[in-house]
C-alpha cells in the first residue's frame, strides 16, 4: 500500500524528498533500502547521521527547503514526532502533518495537498 502512495504522488506530479533524523540506520543504508524498495521517486534524501545535525534544529530544515528550490510554504514535511517533525517544519515556515501510523500517512497528505 505505501508504495503505491508513494508512486501515485509521484505520478500526480508531486516532488518526493526524504529527511531523516537517521540515528539508528546510517543515511547511506537508509537511502539504499528506499531506493531498492519505491526506485527513484525521491528527489533527494537528508540524513542527520551525513549532516551533523538533527530535527528540530532549524538548519536541518533550511537544508530542506534549499534543496526543494522552492517557498518553504510550498513544501509539507510529514512526520511523527511533535517536537522533531511538527514543530521543527512550522518554525522553517513549511507546512507540517503529523501521523502516528503508516496508514495515516496517505489521509495527512491528502488533506494537506
């Protein structure tokens, strides 16, 4: 079911990114998997581990919208973590949903889009 999410996004045109506090998988492994198990729909993918730094911290989030290339409130970061993902998106001026299960992720996107 994620995968077909995640590739029907991708077909409906949206840009697909990744930014991960990678504490217990290194950026590199995490990046592997994602790309062997959904292929190339991410645009790009930041990593904790690979920057130095970690959610919430605001330069995290700069890296993000840096990368997108577009208005920090263009972008939607999802996540499930209050502080890291919700709070740390909202004070880069990006949009936030936070989801709690896998299965929230498809309804939090699609309110949110």
């Amino acid at each position: 079911m994620a995968g077909q999410f995640v590739h029907s996004l991708a077909e409906d045109g949206y840009t697909l990114s990744i930014g991960s506090n990678s504490s217990f998988i290194s950026g590199t492994t995490m990046h592997n998997f994602l790309e062997s198990t959904f292929g190339c729909v991410f645009r790009f993918g930041i990593y904790s581990d690979l920057l130095g730094y970690a959610k919430p911290n605001e330069a995290f989030f700069n890296k993000i919208i840096k990368s997108c290339g577009v208005a920090a409130d263009n972008i939607l970061h999802v996540g499930d973590d209050a502080i890291g993902d919700l709070q740390g998106a909202r004070s880069a001026g990006m949009r936030g949903a936070l989801v709690g299960r896998s299965e929230d992720i498809q309804e939090a996107v699609y309110d949110a889009v």
